[in-house]
C-alpha cells in the first residue's frame, strides 16, 4: 500500500455512523484457525500496518500543529514487516507518534486508520472513472461531442463519489486495527528504490 498525505492536525470523520466495531480477536483467530493458508497472516498483517501508517501520520500532524512547524508532505508505504515513513521528520518525534498512534487505534479512536490522501483513493477514483466512461461511451451516441461530455461527466461524478467509498474500501478492506502489532525498532534506511526512510519495523503477536 502506498500513501502520500499531508500532515493534518484533525482526524477525518469520513462517515457519521458506525457499523459493526473492530474485534481484536479477530485476525489471531483466524490465523489459529486458516494459518494453513500461504500467505494470510502476511496480508492480514499488511492490513494493520497499513492503518498504523495512516494513525501515525495524524499524530505526527497534530504535533507539527502545536509546534508551528511548517511540515513537508509525508508519504508513507506499508509492508507485512512494517511501514517506510518519508519525509522531514525527527526520529524522537517519530518514536512517539508511532507508539502514541498504536495506543490511540487500539483504544478506540479507529477513525485514525483512515486517511483521505491513501493511495486506496486514488486506485478507487481510477477504477470509477473508467467504468463511469465506459459506461458513458457505451450509452451515449458515438459523436465526438457527446463522447467528451460523457467524458467529462464521468470524470466528475468519479471525483465527487471516489473519497466516500475510498473510505469505506480503507476502512473494511486495506486497513485493521492493529491488535496484533507490536513495535520492534525504527531505523533510517533506503527503501527498495534507494529512497532515504525511516522504516518502522513490527511484529505479529497473539
């Protein structure tokens, strides 16, 4: 998963109900019970991950907040074995956002595992675009003119819808609750394309 977000002091409120509340159970159950299958318990730790990096940027936000720091864009890429963290940051800072973003997701405030710059939103209003024009194109008579304003309003309406349900994806889908993560270490390193990172490694516990 690959995310790119600005720092934000206030956590997006993506939609105002709730549906059925993580279990922390979950995931350890069902790799006791399907841990035969290849590969589960990497995806279901991708997951966890993947809303670690997400809380941990909106802590590091608030922080930049209330010390007036004038942040450079945060980006972020989420692994089974932990997250790469880009950007301007302070490690010590980055320690305790990380750990404080770990307690804040696992206490409740679940709302941190979503954020509105995912690359999930993206992927979502690419996916929505091309089937709203080729929907358009096929409907539309075959005119240039009717063609670019089927388009066009593809294109929109793709805009309009794609953060609601890139949202709902993020939530239910690319991100958990990371009840099974526990930090390891932080260090500053190359990601597999050479770029500087700090890279947050975690591992899986029950």
């Amino acid at each position: 998963m690959n995310t790119s977000v600005a720092s934000s002091g206030n956590t997006w409120d993506f939609f105002s109900f709730d549906l059925t509340a993580p279990q922390p159970d979950l995931d350890g159950d069902l790799i006791k019970q399907l841990g035969f299958i290849p590969g589960l318990q990497d995806i279901l730790m991708l997951r966890q991950v993947h809303a670690l990096e997400h809380a941990t940027v909106w802590v590091l936000g608030a922080m930049d907040m209330e010390n007036q720091v004038d942040h450079q864009l945060l980006g972020g890429l989420s692994t089974a074995q932990g997250f790469y963290l880009y950007g301007d940051v302070n490690i010590s800072d980055l320690r305790r956002a990380v750990t404080l973003a770990l307690h804040r997701l696992t206490s409740g405030e679940w709302n941190l595992a979503v954020h509105p710059r995912c690359g999930t939103n993206v992927s979502v209003e690419v996916a929505l675009t091309t089937g709203l024009a080729v929907g358009m194109h096929l409907l539309l008579p075959r005119g240039p003119i009717e063609q670019l304003i089927g388009l066009g309003v593809a294109a929109t309406t793709a805009a309009e819808i794609s953060p609601g349900i890139g949202s709902v994806v993020q939530r239910y889908l690319t991100t958990a609750i990371p009840f099974n993560l526990a930090i390891a270490n932080i260090v500053h390193t190359q990601d597999p394309e050479g770029k500087d990172a700090y890279f947050i490694r975690v591992h899986w516990q029950t």
